[in-house]
C-alpha cells in the first residue's frame, strides 16, 4: 500500500493507493535536478578539455545516456562481447560541494568503438543508474516484473520531458532508450552508433 499526500485548500490530504511503489517520475526527478542539470553547465568546456589533452575527437558533442528496457546496465559497457567497444579513459572529474558534502566527485566515461581499418570513434557515455534501482527493487521483491515495466516507462518518459524542455541539458544529452530484453539488443554497440548517428543531426 503506497501513501500519497495530496494538496489541499486547507493543507495536505492522505490517501492510499494499492498500486504498489511508484517511484518512476520521483528517480526522473532526482538524477535531473542532483546530476544531470549541474553537469550540463561544464560538460561542454570538459569535452573540449578532453580532446585537447587527448589529441581526440568526440563523435558527438553530448553524453549519451543509456536506457535499456531491462532496466539493467552492465559496470563497465561492452564487457559482455562488444569486442570492438572499449573504456578509453575518464574525463576531467567535475567537483562540485552538495548537500553537506565538500566537493562531491561526478566522474565521466570515454569510450572508443573500433572502425575496422579506419580511424576509431570516441563517445561519451554511461547508463542511466536510476533504473538499476528499479532492477534492485524487482531483485528484492519491491516491484513485481510488471511493476518495473511500468515504472521504467514513467521514468523515460519523465526524464525526456525534463531534459527537452531544459534548452541547456537538451543541447548537451542524448537520450538512448533500447529494447535489450533481445540477443542484439544486448550488445551496446549497437545502441551507441544510433546515438551517436542521431546526435550529429541535431
């Protein structure tokens, strides 16, 4: 039984629902507002920096942020068979002091995808941990398989919205929701060259 508050003209009601945890639009709303709005403002000058020291360029001036339907997200992409997918390094740490922490560190990862013969591509990106959360709580009995489907779409959908009507956070991130509960849609690789593809357009 999941207790909602809601607002009235004399202060805030209780009521109760059956549904279940419904933590989809509450996840979208955290990772925005503590993560991806205060990266935003430096990810472009960290980019740059990056190819400076690097000598590199990136494929896309964005983070490709990585949703799969599974709402599982291996540690570190491609370790599962994406041979020609690998971590080239890490991007300046960005520090930024929050909520009674000094300096709390947010890390970003380059990755280089291999182009046969030709030179490779370098991207930026990781999956989005918040659906780790929604893997977590069908994992511990917390959501049923349904549930999680469910709560998956609220937090695409939520997090979409956020970042489309931020003109700063649009500009800078790329949105990847992928079905993987298939044998290809497993492989990132995949998933990263579409990003990048639709990146360039924009």
């Amino acid at each position: 039984m999941l207790c909602v508050w809601h607002r009235t003209q004399f202060g805030w009601a209780f009521a109760t629902t059956s549904s279940g945890p419904e933590p989809g639009d509450g996840l979208a709303y955290s990772v925005f507002f503590a993560y991806y709005r205060p990266l935003c403002l430096t990810l472009q000058e960290r980019m740059m920096q990056y190819e400076q020291d690097n000598d590199v360029v990136l494929a896309v001036k964005k983070l490709i942020i990585l949703m799969p339907r599974s709402c599982y997200i291996e540690p570190e992409l491609g370790v599962s068979g994406d041979e020609d997918l690998e971590l080239a390094n890490h991007m300046n740490e960005l520090k930024i002091s929050r909520a009674g922490t000094r300096e709390r560190k947010y890390t970003n990862t380059v990755y280089k995808i291999r182009n046969g013969d030709n030179s490779p591509y370098y991207c930026l990106a990781e999956g989005t941990s918040q659906l780790l959360t929604l893997n977590d709580m069908r994992e511990c009995g917390e959501l049923t398989a349904e549930q999680e489907r469910g709560q998956m779409r609220k937090f695409c959908d939520k997090l979409r919205d956020l970042v489309n009507t931020n003109a700063a956070c649009r500009s800078r991130f790329l949105l990847v929701e992928y079905d993987d509960m298939s044998e290809d849609g497993r492989r990132y690789l995949c998933h990263l060259s579409s990003g990048m593809s639709s990146g360039k357009s924009w």
